[in-house]
C-alpha cells in the first residue's frame, strides 16, 4: 500500500505541474487582451507617455489575471470538491485524497493574489465558488482557509488577518475530512488556527495566535484564547 501510495504520488505531482500551468495560464489570455488594447489606445510617439501606459496596462493586466484566476481557481473547486454531510474518511491512496489534493493545490495557485483580495467582496466571492458558505456581512481577512469546501461561515463574522483554518488531516494511514462551523458574529484572532471538526459558537472569540485543536467546540458568548486554547474567563475566576 505505501509503495502504491508513492508511485501515485508521484504521478500526481506530475498531473499537477499541468493543472498549476493550466490554472496560471489561462488567466493570462484576458490579462494579455486588456494589455494589448491599453497600449493601443496611444498612437504618439512621447517615449514618455508610452512607456506609463505601459507600466498602467501592467498592473491592469495583472489586477485582470488575478481577478480571473480566483474565479477560474474556485470554479474548478466547485466543480470537484468532495459534498458530504460533517465527516469523511478515505485511505489515502485513493480517488478521494486525489480529488482533495487537486482542490487544494488550485487553492494555493490562487495565493499570489488571493493575498491582496483579502478582505473584500473578491475574496468572498472566490471562497463561495471554492465551496465555502459564507453569510451575510462576513469579513475574511485571511487566504489561509485551506478547505474552502469545508468550512460554515455564519454572518457577520470575521476572520482576522493570517488565520489559519483546517478541515483535513491524516489519521491512521486514512484521510480524515471534517466541517469547520464557525458562529454568527463570532470572531477568530489574527494568526489562530482552527483544526477539523471544531465548532465556534454564535458571538463567541478565539483569541489571536492561539490554537483551536480538532473537534473542539467553543460555546456560544465564550472568549477562548491560548495553546491549546480554553475559555479565557475561567481562568480568571
């Protein structure tokens, strides 16, 4: 079985190079329309002035190529990642990592953008595509959710800057795949780390820098904080 989940392995790495060229390249064809039809906009001859429309149509063209790999990045994801009720296990030389792998690689093609697109509406919009289910008014200021597809995101949260959430590990030779429910109007610190199958209440505070393990709930109307973290208020009783 290790030998079969090596060689798979590595074919799937290969596969991969494929998809990464795929998932940065395609994006390029717009950018590179938008770029050709700014620069032909001025027919003068001011070296000047040509080389800033140069320079502007560059950065359009890159904000047009980050703008369609999110949205061509979180509808692949759409279209393969795994749809299950709360939990998922599958060995890992399987169909199911592979699909889960391929996901999670696009997601971190969409990092050299999805960084500058955090917090705002596109990458709430990526994260929908990508699987996430986001309510109303939700402010995520992190491209760190590393299972779109298995997190619950409930309204007017916030996700602080860098956080870092987790529905997937490795147990026992298998892949464990587990929602992430994060409350309404709850808050998660900058830097903190939520593992698979953890729950945040409704209004409830997970400090920044600490650590959520897995399958861990946080009540509602509770501040937990620390490593691993714990309600914050009974320690000061």
């Amino acid at each position: 079985m290790v030998k079969l989940f090596s060689f798979i392995q590595t074919v799937l790495s290969v596969f991969m190079i494929g998809v990464m060229v795929l998932a940065w390249g395609l994006p390029l064809i717009p950018a590179f329309i938008s770029y050709d039809w700014m620069t032909d906009l001025y027919t003068g001859t001011n070296s000047s002035v040509t080389l800033s429309i140069k320079a502007m149509a560059c950065a359009f063209g890159f904000l047009i190529w980050g703008i369609s790999l999110l949205i061509l990045s979180g509808s692949l994801q759409f279209l393969l990642h795994l749809r299950f009720s709360s939990r998922l296990e599958a060995p890992l030389a399987s169909l199911t990592t592979i699909r889960w792998a391929i996901c999670g690689q696009l997601h971190r093609a969409t990092m050299p953008f999805l960084r500058h697109a955090v917090p705002s509406f596109l990458g709430n919009t990526y994260y929908r595509l990508a699987g996430c289910k986001i309510g109303q008014n939700v402010n995520i200021n992190s491209c760190r959710l590393n299972d779109p597809s298995l997190i619950v995101i409930g309204s007017n949260a916030v996700i602080g800057g860098e956080a870092v959430i987790n529905g997937h590990l490795v147990e026992q030779g298998k892949i464990v795949l587990e929602k992430v429910v994060i409350g309404e109007r709850a808050l998660i610190g900058g830097g903190a780390f939520v593992g698979p199958g953890a729950k945040i209440g409704n209004r409830s505070t997970l400090a920044s820098r600490s650590v959520l393990p897995k399958r861990r709930e946080v009540p509602d109307n509770a501040v937990w904080g620390g490593i691993p973290a714990r309600s914050i208020r009974e320690e000061s009783e």
